[in-house]
C-alpha cells in the first residue's frame, strides 16, 4: 500500500493497528512515520489531518537523544543494542501501551529499527497487538529497510506501506543466508560439531563482496541473517544469546579487516567464538 491510502486510512481512523512502513532511507521512513502520527493525532477535523499547525501536529517530532518526547502520545524506540532491539527496552517501551493517552484521542508508538528486533522483543509486540485496548486507538508503526527483514508473524499482523526505493535493501540476501543458516545451527544445536560452524562460516561468506577491507555492508548483512536465524524455535535461549553475541561482533569485521586479516579467517574466528562449546 503506498503512504497517501495509508493516510487516507488513517484519516477515515480505519488504519491498522500495526503498519510495517518500509523503503526509501532511514530519513523517509522517520518523515513518514512522522506524517502519519500528525495524520492520526491532530486536532483538526478528519478532512485537515495533518494540519501541521496544531499543539499535537507541532510537538510530534523526532526526539533527539534521550528523553527528548515533545508529544506524551507519539513515542518512539530506537534500537539499545548495536545489532537489536532488546526484550528488556521493548517491554519497556510497550508498558506505556497499558495507559490511556494523555493528551490526544490517541496513541502512537514508533519502532525506529524494527528490522532489529530480537525475537523475543517481536513476540512481546505480537502479544501487545492482540490485546484489545481498553479506552481509545494504539498504532503502531514499524519502521525497517524492508518488510521481509521482520519476522513473518510480525508481518503477518500488519500493513506493509512502501515508501519507495532508497538505499540497497539486501532483505532477500539476508533471507537467503538464514536460511543457509538453519540446518547447520540445529545440526550444531543437536550435537557440537566443527564441520557445522565451518559450514556457517561458509554461510555467511555470501553476505556481500569482502573486496573492499573498508566495507561495511557485508557484515551489515552477515549480522542481520545471524539476528533473524537466531529467530528459530528449535535453538535454545542459550544458542539465541550466542547467535546475538556474534552478530554484535560481526559489526566490527571492519576493524580486524583494516589489520590485514581475511574476511574467512574472521568470520571463521567469530563463529568459533561465539558457537563453539
Ligand atoms: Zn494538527
């Protein structure tokens, strides 16, 4: 769906509880997300919405750093973690969910990185969306690269709003390589074994072109397919905290790369690492 119907909707208060807004970069997402909010708490009759002018339309912006909430309704959480969004900060950020708005006829609450998501952290959103609310309309907008960087049963709760091409997406390269991923970690999940860490190595070998030692998007990539393999129910929690703890060190594959070590050493090395019991 594109973001006028999407608006349209929200004017009509017809719009999903949940929107996944998807494309474009990480600033038109957060100019839609901000355009949506306005549409669905302004002050204005439904025809006008977003006024832009109004005491709502004005205070809901972006916080900038912490603690910067202008507007008591429109709540934003940014990823905690380099790689994820933690359990821990999304139940957090759910708590104000259970409330009734301050101020506006509604509530708004805004995932900056929900392609981040741990999947626990995704569960307690599923959780959140199925309860009914008691007094007046909770949305929620899930911002991401893409909608299929999120977990299907997110995706499958929302509307997905395309707003355009913008930066390389890379969803269906990380679908991809978690999905090399799987059999290898549950093999390695039923009994530790060397041969399925190389073979995940090897998995993550696919994540981009290691020419370039400066690139960064690679392990951007490998780190994203390891969060969401990480997703599979048949590992345990202690394999999903590893999987995570890997996937935060393979954001600094650039650093061991500018000291001359080869991307396969490294990966080799991380997985060891982290897998290896
Ligand atoms: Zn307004």
């Amino acid at each position: 769906m594109s973001l006028e119907a999407t608006l349209r909707l929200a004017r009509a208060g017809e719009l999903y509880p949940s929107c996944i807004l998807h494309g474009a970069d990480e600033v038109g997402r957060r100019s839609a997300a901000l355009e949506l909010a306005r549409t669905l708490l302004c002050g204005r009759s439904a025809d006008q919405r977003p006024c832009g002018a109004c005491n709502h339309c004005r205070r809901i912006e972006w916080p900038q750093g912490a603690g910067g909430q202008f507007h008591p309704d429109f709540h934003v959480l940014e990823r905690d973690l380099r790689t994820s969004t933690s359990v821990d900060a999304a139940r957090s950020f759910l708590r104000a969910a259970q409330v009734t708005p301050f101020e506006a006829r509604g509530q708004v609450f805004a995932v900056a990185a929900a392609e981040s998501l741990t999947p626990e952290a995704a569960n307690a959103f599923l959780k959140t969306l199925e309860e009914p609310h008691v007094t007046s309309p909770r949305n929620f907008l899930l911002l991401a690269p893409s909608q299929f960087d999120l977990l299907p049963t997110l995706r499958s709760r929302s509307l997905a709003v395309y707003l355009g091409g913008g930066e390389e997406v890379g969803g269906d390269r990380i679908a991809s390589i978690s999905a090399a991923l799987a059999e290898p970690l549950r093999a390695h999940s039923r009994s530790p074994n060397r041969m399925e860490l190389f073979a995940i190595a090897g998995a993550l070998q696919e994540a981009g072109s290691w020419r370039d030692p400066r690139a960064r998007r690679p392990w951007e990539v490998a780190a994203a397919a390891v969060v969401r393999a990480s997703g599979d129910r048949e590992l345990t929690p202690d394999q999903r905290r590893r999987l995570l703890a890997l996937a935060e060190d393979l954001l600094s594959g650039p650093d061991l790369r500018i000291r001359g070590i080869q991307p396969q050493r490294i990966l080799e090395g991380l997985v060891h690492t982290h897998l290896d019991v």
